[in-house]
C-alpha cells in the first residue's frame, strides 16, 4: 500500500519486519538489549514465515497447473 505525501509522490511503506528491525534498533540504543534481540528475532521470524508462503504459493500454482494440464489430457482422449 502507498501513501501520498503533499508533493503527490507515492511513499512507499516499509514492511512489518523492516519496522521491527528499527524497533528492535532503538530498543538496544535505549539499553534494552534483551528487549531488542527479542524483536529482531521476530522480525527474522516473520521473514522466514513470508518466505515459507511464497513457497508454497508456487508449489500450489504448478500443482494447479499440473491439474490443469491433466484434466485437458483426459478431455482430448475422451473426445476421440
């Protein structure tokens, strides 16, 4: 999603691990260490879960494809 800001230039948000990893920055330079290896962690975290759905998102494309495929198979033999 984009923001306009006053010179109607679109802004980019950052994403949710990008703002827990500023988070987690200024966290540590607050003194709380413990507090921001915490946040980091979830910030790595949610990358590896974003990461894991985009896999399976594409093995879910070519399955479907896959079915596709198959069922026009199944259709020419059956018009023969």
């Amino acid at each position: 999603m984009n923001i306009e800001n006053e010179n109607t230039q679109p802004a980019t948000r950052e994403t949710m691990p990008e703002y827990l990893d500023r988070l987690a920055a200024d966290q540590i330079e607050a003194g709380l260490a413990a507090t921001g290896a915490d946040i980091k962690a979830a910030a790595a975290e949610i990358r590896r879960l974003e990461n894991r759905v985009t896999a399976l998102q594409s093995g879910t494309d070519i399955a479907d494809q896959q079915l596709d495929n198959l069922s026009d198979a199944i259709l020419a033999v059956i018009s023969e």
